[in-house]
C-alpha cells in the first residue's frame, strides 16, 4: 500500500499569517492533529497541535502569534508513491507524528502517524 491512500482529498491549509488560535480552531473542527502552512501557493511549513501546546506552555497569547513563528520551516516530504512501510520506519526514525505527501510540488496531504498504523494493522489483519 502507498501513502497516497491514506491522504485522499484536500490538504488541510492555513496562511503565515494565521493565529495559533485560529490554527487551533481549525484543527478541533477538522478532528486533524497538523496543517499545512502555504506561502502563495508553496509549502512554508507545517504547524501542529505540539506546536500549539509548546506556544501555550510558554504563556504566550494565542490570538496574537502567527504560525510562521512556532511552525516548522521547510518540513520532510514524501511522495506519494512510498510504501506506508517505509514511511512508518522512517516517522520512526525521526520522531515524526505528522509528515506532509507531496507531487509535482502540490500538499496532498498530511499522513499522521495514527494514519500510518492503521494502515499497518489493517494490512496485517488481512494477510
């Protein structure tokens, strides 16, 4: 199986700009653990809900920090072609909760690590 079919659909956007608080906001009612953060039409950076209690553990007001401040620049991508396997390994590897799928320089989508063991343990049951 390749990590495409685990980010089917639309990626799950914010701008540099955006609040911790409306990034916070919009991932409670997406039920999503990380946003892709564009610059223009790029990806910037990926803020995620570590990114956010990080923030409001320092105390800071979160309707006045952007993510371009507590996001991380220029993430690790994948392309969608990669076996969710490897992918797993290497979420792993780097303490990765959230990795960012990427073709011809477009945000598919977010693999979360929840994601990704799902479809490993789907994949096992099976066989």
């Amino acid at each position: 199986m390749q990590i495409r079919s685990l980010v089917g659909g639309t990626a799950r956007l914010c701008g540099m700009t955006t609040s911790l608080e409306e990034a916070a906001q919009a991932m409670v009612a997406e039920s999503t653990g990380s946003l892709g953060v564009i610059e223009g039409s790029a990806l910037a950076g990926i803020i995620t809900e570590r990114d956010i209690l990080r923030a409001a553990a320092k105390g800071v007001d979160l309707s006045n920090e952007h993510v371009a401040d507590w996001m991380t620049p220029d993430p690790d991508t994948v392309g969608p072609e990669i076996p969710v396997d490897e992918v797993a390994e290497w979420m792993l590897a780097a303490g990765y909760r959230h990795l960012p799928v990427m073709e011809d320089g477009e945000l598919l989508g977010i693999a979360s690590i929840k994601d990704v063991l799902w479809a490993l343990h789907s994949a096992s049951t099976e066989a």
